[in-house]
C-alpha cells in the first residue's frame, strides 16, 4: 500500500513538473488587438405607414480625436467641429418595412424585418466578426398626438486586427 502511495505521489509530482515547465508565464503571449465596428437598424413606429425603416453601415472611418475638444476651467470655449467633416458620405442603406401600415400593425413586416437583419448579422460572422453588444432605445413620446417614433437598435462587433 505505501508503495502505491510513494508511486502515485511522484507520478503527480512528475506531472506538474511537467505542466510547469511548458507553461511560463513569464513568456505571456501578445495581448490580442481588436477592430470594432457597428451598424444601426432603425424601424419606423409612425402610423399609417408614413415612416421609413433601414439599416446604417457606415462605409468610412473618423477619429473621434478629430471633433473632440477639452473643456476646463481655463478654456471653456465650445467645440467648434464642423459638422460637414464629420457627416458620412459613403454608407450602406438597406431598406426595412415599416412596423405600420394603413391597416394597422403588420406582423410580416416585423418577420421580414428580422429575416434581413438576421441575414446581415450572419454575413458579419462570416466576415470573422463577433458580436459584442446589442444595445435599442425606443424614440416616442406617446402622447396622443404622438404621430412620430422609432426604434433603433445598434449592433456592434470586434474581430482581431
């Protein structure tokens, strides 16, 4: 029995020995760099079908370090970015249905909706992308004379450069 114990004992002793010659952590491995990105799905809630409903990918890239400014309490000028640079000519627009139509709500516009983002969301894991977050807002103030809304929902993913 004590030499089962003594052969047992030095097998795991071998066997760490192991794991920590071939693991150093000294040598940690490069920390993997990500690219990000997102596109926005925006779904019209007017009435009556008025409104639009689309998904945005922007094609163009901005560095946000180009329209920021720091305000202290030296410098309280305002930031004076202009707009024009910041706007985004070149961007994907792919069309949606509207929650709404003249009947009322149309439940095969909301399915359809789902079938093209869906479509869009697997073309990104495709490309390697992984999503990270989701996040939707509801745009309405619900009133009764509220004849305006949206939701908007973004999708952003990370992929390593």
């Amino acid at each position: 029995m004590k030499n089962t114990n003594i052969i047992t004992l030095s097998a795991a002793a071998v066997i760490l020995c192991a794991l920590f010659a071939f693991t150093n952590p000294a040598a940690e491995a490069t920390p993997v760099q990500y690219e990000f990105t997102s596109f926005t799905v925006i779904e019209s809630i007017v009435p009556n079908g008025l409104g639009r409903s689309r998904i945005i990918n922007a094609l163009e890239q901005r560095d946000y370090k180009e329209f920021t400014s720091v305000q202290s309490s030296e410098d309280k000028s305002r930031n004076k970015s202009d707009r024009g640079e910041i706007r985004v000519e070149n961007f994907e627009e792919t069309k949606l249905l509207n929650f709404y139509n003249i009947g009322g709500i149309r439940f095969q516009n909301i399915a359809a909706n789902d079938a093209v983002v869906n479509s869009k969301v697997n073309a990104m894991l495709d490309q390697g992308w992984e999503i990270v977050q989701i996040a939707s807002g509801v745009e309405a103030v619900g009133g009764k004379d509220d004849n305006n809304g949206l939701y908007l929902t973004r999708f952003y993913f990370k992929k390593a450069k």
